[in-house]
C-alpha cells in the first residue's frame, strides 16, 4: 500500500509515517509545495491521509482541495485527521474541522475520520522548562478534565484505521486511557501547575479555545483508541517516562 501524507513533515505526520512504514506500507510526506501540483504529488498513491496546518485559516477549502485531487487522480482512500469535539461553536479553527468532515463524508470516496484529544507531547516542553522553576504555568485552567493521548497512539491507530476496509465510514474520537488535568500531568513529574493569561499576541482562536477550556476542559474516551490498537492506549505516566525520562 502507498500513502501520502499531506503535511507529512510536521509532529503528526511523521508519526503517522513511521505508524504506516512500521506496518509495511509505503509513504510519501508531502508538504504545502504539493500544492503546487496536487494531482502530480498524489499520482500513483493508494490512499491519501490529510493532516492541515495548525490554525490553517481555512482548513476547508485546503481539504477541498486535496479531494479534488485525489479524485482527478484515482486515489480512493481519504483519511482526515480532525480534532476531538469538532462541532464546539465556540471554538473558530474545531468548527473548521468539522465543515471539513462534511466535506469529507460528501467526497465519494472511501474515508475515515479521527478525532484526535490533544497529545501528551504538546506539554513536554513546557514540562522541561518547569524543572527549574517546579511549576507548569498553561494558559488555561489546570483541573479541567482532557482525554490526553499519546500522538504514537494516534498514529498507530491511524495506520489501522487506513489499512482495513472495515474503517471506511467510520469516525473515530480518539483519547488516553483516562481523563487527567494539567495538574495531574505536572504531578506525575513532581511539579505543581498554574493558570497564567495568555501572551498578548496569541492569535484570537487560541484565545477563544483556551476560553472554552476553562470552561469545559476536553473531555473524550479510551475506547475507540483501545479498539484500533487492540491493547489499553498509553497513560500519561507512561508517556512521560518513555519521552521524557521522568
């Protein structure tokens, strides 16, 4: 089998590469100079798995996008990585994402949508740099619940889900093995964690999803994850010792 991986270059994708290369499929990471010949840089693919840039201003036309091609091209299979809770009105960049997956499900082609909870990894730079001060300063409330997940998770589940025909149609929402805060990964390392504003310059979505965190945190289950693995997906104790030596 032969994917492209639109955005193959960033965190995710490379993820998702090894997942697929690991499970001996063949990848092509493509980045935005894709674009520039889209049905050129899916020719001869098997399937294609879209993961857009993060904040992309319009995810759906950049989803479009890659349909048509996909399309024009003879290639079948679509995976879409969306976001957990796609359809929160108060988050600008969630409900791109899910004008996305509409467009996704109306393709004609064979999809697979996953909806990923944030990663374990986007905390461990900041849990790096908390080791000399002792405390995880986030932009958000730190005892909200998140279905935090590891990305080696998505991505082997991603593989999974790309590679079996009784996927197809099927929407995955994808979270750890538990709900956990902010506070309960600072704790695992032995630090504290505390709300701090946002930088000034933080782009408006941003600002508008750490808002809805306050509020609602991100909540999502383990099922679906333990499904396509076919084992308990990471704990963020486990995570942690295995990415960040703790």
């Amino acid at each position: 089998m032969k994917v492209a991986i639109l955005g193959g270059s960033g965190k995710t994708g490379r993820a998702v590469g090894a997942a697929l290369a690991q499970a001996g499929a063949a990848t092509r990471p493509l980045g935005r100079a894709a674009f520039d010949d889209l049905p050129a840089a899916l020719a001869g693919a098997d399937a294609v798995h879209v993961i857009a840039p993060n904040l992309h201003p319009d995810e759906p036309s950049y989803v479009a996008a890659v349909v048509d091609a996909a399309r024009a091209t003879g290639v079948g299979r679509l995976g879409y990585h969306s976001v957990a809770s796609p359809y929160a009105p108060a988050m600008p960049h969630h409900l791109g994402k899910a004008a996305s997956e509409d467009l996704v499900r109306r393709s004609g082609l064979a999809w697979t949508i996953l909806q990923p909870c944030a990663y374990v990894q986007n905390l461990l730079p900041a849990l790096r740099a908390a080791r000399t001060s002792g405390e995880l300063t986030v932009p958000y409330a730190v005892d909200v619940p998140f279905g935090m997940v590891d990305l080696h998770d998505v991505a082997a589940a991603t593989a999974v889900a790309l590679r079996g025909e009784e996927h197809v149609g099927a929407t995955y929402e994808l979270g750890g093995p538990a709900l956990v805060s902010v506070a309960d990964v600072a704790a695992a390392v032995g630090l504290t964690a505390r709300r701090v504003p946002a930088e000034p310059e933080a782009h408006p979505w941003l600002r508008a999803m750490f808002d809805y965190y306050d509020a609602h945190g991100l909540p999502t289950g383990g099922v679906p994850l333990r499904a396509l693995l076919g084992r308990p997906p990471a704990s963020v104790r486990e995570v942690l010792a295995r990415d960040l030596g703790s």
